[in-house]
C-alpha cells in the first residue's frame, strides 16, 4: 500500500472549519487540531459502501468497534479494560463537560493545569462552576505539570482533577513516576481524574510510550474518566466517535445519567469509520507518524533559529507550543496573521505570549508558512 501525505487536497472551498477561519485572505492555517491528510483508505471505502446502503436510520455500537477497542488497550497501551466500561460520545469536549457536570457541584471546584486546550477551562466554568489552576512550568526541556506549587492553596473543595496526556499544548508524554505523583495527589486530595487522552496514539519522540492514567494501579482505575477517541489519530474529527472509558461503577452511572437527553447518540458514519480504522488503519498510521517526527523537526529547527522565539520539541502530538514572549509585539497571534501564518492564539489557553502551531500539513505547505513566519521576523529586527 502506497500512502502519500504529500498529497494536496484543496479544503479552501469546502465545509472546513480549518481552512474556513482565513476564507479569503492569504492566511496559512496551521490552528485548529485536524490534519490536512486524507484518512486511511479502508476508512473511506467503508464509508462510501455504507453511504451506498441510503438508508440512515438509527443505529447501535458495533460489537466488533467495542471489541477492537479492548483488543487496543491491551496491546497497544497495556491496559485490560472490560466491554462495559466504555461509554460512546459523539464528541471528546461533551465528554470533558459530563466530567464536570457528573464530579462537582457550583460550589466546588476542578483543578486544570494551565495553560490548557480551552474547552477545559469552558468545562471548568460551566454553569458558574470554579476551578484552580495548576501552574506547568519547563524542566528539563519538557511541559510538566506543578502539583506541589498549588498543593497549599487547596481547601476541600476541589473535587475534579483534569488532566491531559499527552499534554496539549507542550506535547508532553507523560512518564509513569509522574503519573504515580499524580495519582498519589489525586489519592491525598480524594479527587475524581479525567484524563483527556486522545492523542495517545501520537508518540513521535522514539522510546516513549503511552501510559493510561487509569492503568498505574487499582486506585488510579477506580477514581478515573479516561476520554479517547480515532478523531486526531486517523483524522476522523468531523465524523465525531469518541468515548469515556470508565472502570468505576458508580462514576461510569453518575455520567450516563448526567449524559442522559442532553448528549446525543454517536452517528452510524462515525461508528463505520472507527471500526475500519482500529481494525485496518495502522499502517497508515504509523507512516502518518514518520512524516509527522519529519515535520516536527523541520518546524523546531526551523523556529528555534528564528529571533525571539522558542520551542521545545513536543514529545506527542502535532502541536507545538511556541514561545513567543521575547517579541517586540503586543499580540504574537495578530503579529503572525498580518504576515499570513494562523496559529491558535495561547490567550484561549491562558498564555497570550504563545502560540500554537498545528505540523499536520503537507510539508511544502508548512515550509511555506515557516519562510512567511522568518520573512517577518526578519522585518521586525531589522
């Protein structure tokens, strides 16, 4: 099988939400968390087959998607999880909210480390809800989360610790003597975890591996919400399949009754693309992550060389977290679109000094963006 992610599909005039932002304007988009690579071919035909059927009634889970779902954890991540543990979302983000929903009530609290994705602090705030933030701070050029920095300020009211591995923004994989700290924190403060783990599958630093929050020990499992789904793995983000994988039995009932009639059933489209690609998508998959480690090292060399700014090689994911805070500007975001380079501003993550850039692209084109970003740059310290 012959993959080509060079190949150039031209989004602009379509229903991109991506490419959309920037309609009209000479603006390289390089924000929001979908890749421009066509998914993988048994998924497209298997959907072209079912959409060939024309009838779309109601469906249900596909026994198969659940047990491909087990069968992954267990080989891929070491993790042995149960059939009824899993709950199917049409989205990861309602999964964050149910979270919330499900764990604390409006006058208590969750913990986020911050900067975060933002749906987790829109989660956080929900219906006038609090929440802290956990600062993440670099060591030892990595993101990493700083428990012992906000473990003083707690009061009991914090009952939600949200966490992200592998860490977006920053890319971090987390290791398992962090996780274990983790968990020994949740365990001292009797927090409920939910772990965002949707670009597990993502590792592009070599001899890193993916650990489940809820797979460290019995009590990691019992106290765990674990969120996942193909979306970012096989870009599959507009079809919407996700799922919480939840071990307890009392918090797995709490969020289905708080899902009930508010968070609606996963489409069949959606459950057709993720059962072909958990069964057949991994070779397309793993030369997905060749050229992704490719243009990672092509956009942290690239950035790194460039004046007042930084980027620490991200260990997971296709985002790279851009330090932007030695720039003579007020606003790196603006700054970069005015030169025709559209990242996601750090201020929706609580950073307004970084940017983040998505490398899931074809490579001309991100070579492109990276020579507007240097052209400007150059300007600018002229």
């Amino acid at each position: 099988m012959t993959l080509n992610f060079d190949l150039w599909v031209d989004r602009s005039h379509s229903d991109s939400l991506k490419w959309h932002k920037y309609n009209n304007q000479d603006v390289i988009p390089l924000w929001v968390a979908d890749s421009d690579f066509t998914a993988p071919p048994q998924v497209i035909t298997e959907l072209q087959q079912r959409v060939a059927e024309g009838v779309f009634g109601y469906g249900f889970t596909p026994p198969e998607l659940t047990e491909l779902v087990v069968h992954r954890m267990r080989e891929r991540h070491n993790w042995h999880i149960k059939p009824e543990w899993i709950v199917w979302l049409p989205g990861l983000v309602c999964g964050l909210n149910v979270a919330v929903r499900a764990n604390v009530t409006q006058h208590q609290t969750s913990l986020l480390p911050m900067p975060i994705y933002p749906p987790f602090i829109q989660a956080a705030q929900s219906e006038g809800r609090g929440y802290k933030a956990v600062p993440v701070i670099q060591q030892h050029q990595r993101w990493v989360a700083d428990f012992a920095a906000v473990e003083s300020q707690l009061d009991g009211s914090e009952k939600l610790l949200m966490l992200c591995n592998p860490y977006n923004p920053g890319g971090t994989v987390y290791r398992r003597e962090e996780l274990l700290e983790q968990q020994a924190f949740a365990k001292r403060h009797d927090l409920v975890v939910c772990s965002d783990e949707i670009h597990c599958d993502l590792i592009l630093e070599s001899g890193l591996q993916h650990i489940p929050f809820a797979s460290l020990n019995d009590d990691a499992a019992q106290r765990s919400i674990t969120l996942l789904a193909p979306s970012k793995t096989f870009n599959l983000a507009g079809l919407g399949a996700s799922m919480a994988i939840i071990p307890n039995t009392d918090l797995r009932r709490k969020f289905l009754e708080t899902s009930k009639g508010i968070v609606p059933h996963v489409n069949i489209l959606a459950f057709v693309a993720a059962t072909a690609a958990y069964r057949d998508g991994d070779a397309w998959l793993e030369a997905q992550l060749d050229y992704l480690r490719a243009n990672r090292t092509l956009a942290t060399t690239r950035i790194n060389a460039m004046p007042g700014l930084t980027m620490l090689a991200p260990e997971g994911t296709y985002l790279g977290w851009i330090d932007a805070s030695a720039l003579p500007v007020a606003d790196p975001y603006r700054f970069f679109v005015d030169a025709g380079v559209g990242f996601t501003s750090g201020a929706e993550f609580g950073a307004p000094s970084f940017v983040r850039i998505n490398f899931a692209c074809q490579r001309a084109l991100l070579e492109k963006a990276l020579d507007r970003m240097d052209a400007a740059l150059q300007e600018l310290t002229r």
